[in-house]
C-alpha cells in the first residue's frame, strides 16, 4: 500500500454486539458499507470506538476480518493490535495480517508506566515481525498511562519503524510541534499525521494533519470528510460548518446520565445506527454502561431535530 492512501477521515469503527454480546458480523459489515458510501478515505479497526480492549482475542479477529472483507479494498484498513505486552501485540497482529489488514496500528503496552525504551522495543518488534506493513502509532497517553514524547517518535519515524501516528490525547499543541519537526525533516512522505478528534478536524488540518479519526464519523461519515476535505482546500467557512454538524452529532451523548463519557458516546452512537436501521443491536460491553430507556427516549427526539446525513438509507446498508 503507497503511504500516500493513508489520510482523510479514517472511522475508528464502532463493533455491533449481538444480544449475548457476540460480534454481530452481518451489522458490522452494514456499518462498513455506510461509512464508505459516505465517502470515507479508509477504516481504522479495532479503536477505542470498536472496545478492542474489551473483546476476547477471537472477536477482535473476527471483527477485523470481517471488516477487510466487506472494504474489498474499496478503501484501505487500517488494524489496531494494541494490547498489554509485545506478545499479545504480536498475536493480534498475526490475526490481522492474516486477514489481509493493509496497515497496522498498536498502543504502547498498558498497565505498566513503560519507559521510553520498553516502548521503543514494542514497536521495534513489531515492525520486525510484519516489515511489510506500515505501523503507525497510537497515542492515547490518558488509557494506557504512557505518553509518547516527540522526540522519541520522531527516532521511531526517522529509522523506519514508524509509519505514521494517530495522536488521540486532546494536546493540540504537542501535535503541531510534531507536524513541524515531521515537516522541517522532509519526513512527510514517510510518516503520516492522524488525530483522533471529534470537534477539531477543520483545526486539525491547519495543524499539519493528514487526517482525523473521528468517532462521530460512524454516523456522519459525510460532514467529517467535508470537514477535512474543505479545510484542506482552504474552504474554512464551509470546513467550520460540517464541523459543526459533526461536534452537534458527538454532543447528543449528553443524554447520558450516568456512566463514563466513553460509554455515553459508544451507547449513543449505536443507538443513532440501531434507529436508522444499520445495526441490530445498541449493546456496549461490559462494564461499559448502556443508555437507560428513558435516555434512549430522549435521544430520539433530539436526532429528529438534526439534519439527517445525506444518504442514510441507502442501499449500500443492505447487505
């Protein structure tokens, strides 16, 4: 895959449940369809959004081969390996490879405050083992207790071992120190620029990003990629506006009550998708808190005071 697929909106894909909690394939590979019929330059498997860190082993590659096979690549996937040790990394990443993944994503290993070194030999080994992929990065310093410094990825980047970074820790000013040194160092053509932000994607390109990796892009695929795509184009005015109808989307999770604000965003999200018909189930795992029925209730009146997404039924969401 040329480096130069790797930008614009990149869903961090949500993953439908069953009932029982199972990885519900056939609502999953509807979601694929909707967001690539929205206009979505590629998927990034496995995220936050999609409760990698809460799924056994064989969901995640399930999920993730499901996802490759339904893109048919219409768009490239990206597979995020992410896990506690190098080892579990690297059985993901087998996993994900196997599937036909066309670039690979992994956090530095949680639970342990790792230092700069032990982090440096995680993605070392990574990339040893899949040389022929791209390995990007995943910062999200406040879930696994380590935060990437610029310089330490930048020696990461500089000797090829990664390919590019998705930075999700709300720290626009660490990100536009990254994207100056990437672009002082002629590094642009090897290392791509992601963040993952719901509310600053318009800001984000201005920033030096190449993309963003938006959770609210699961339900407004279009709005986040004219976010980025008018930024990109210097159409500022019309870049704030799809931004605003993204973040206005991303605000419905104030329904909640209750919970932790991951599981108010992830409730509400598939909730938006089980309404409109592209998954069957609304279900989180667990602890993750699902929405109340009466918050569920108010959701849908405040949906139906939002403009619906170009598109939402169309026949791409049938499988």
């Amino acid at each position: 895959m040329e480096l130069s697929q790797l930008g614009g909106i990149f869903p961090p894909l949500l993953t439908p449940l069953s009932a029982d909690g199972e990885v519900d394939v056939a609502s999953l590979q509807r979601l694929v369809d909707f967001v690539i019929a929205g206009g979505v330059q590629g998927i990034w498997a496995m995220g936050t959004s999609g409760e990698f860190a809460c799924l056994p082993e064989q969901a995640r590659a399930r999920a993730i081969e499901a996802i490759v096979e339904r893109a048919a690549g219409r768009v490239p996937v990206v597979a995020n390996v992410g896990d506690g040790s190098t080892g579990l990394a690297l059985r993901h990443a087998a996993h994900a490879v196997a599937a036909g993944a066309d670039a690979l994503a992994a956090t530095p290993p949680h639970y342990y405050p790792h230092s700069a070194d032990e982090v440096s030999a995680h993605f070392t080994m990574l990339k040893s083992a899949y040389p022929a992929l791209p390995l990007l990065a995943y910062n999200i310093p406040q879930n696994v207790k380590v935060k990437l410094a610029v310089a330490d990825t930048l020696k990461l980047a500089r000797n090829g071992t990664l390919a590019g970074i998705k930075d999700s820790q709300n720290d626009l000013q660490w990100f536009r120190t990254l994207a100056a040194s990437v672009r002082e160092e002629n590094l642009g053509d090897s290392f791509r620029l992601f963040l993952g932000t719901r509310t600053l994607i318009d800001v984000g390109v201005v920033a030096g990003a190449d993309g963003a990796i938006p959770a609210n892009s699961n339900v407004v695929p279009e709005a986040c990629v004219e976010a980025y795509s008018a930024a990109k184009a210097g159409r500022l005015d019309q870049a704030r506006n799809a931004q605003a109808l993204a973040t206005a989307f991303e605000n419905l999770s104030s329904v909640a009550r209750g919970g932790s604000a991951s599981a108010a965003t992830l409730s509400t999200f598939k909730h938006i998708l089980n309404l409109w018909g592209i998954i069957d189930h609304p279900g989180v795992s667990s602890p993750l808190r699902p929405l109340a029925p009466n918050e569920v209730a108010d959701l849908a009146v405040r949906l139906q005071q939002l403009p619906h997404p170009a598109g939402k039924e169309r026949e791409a969401v049938a499988v």
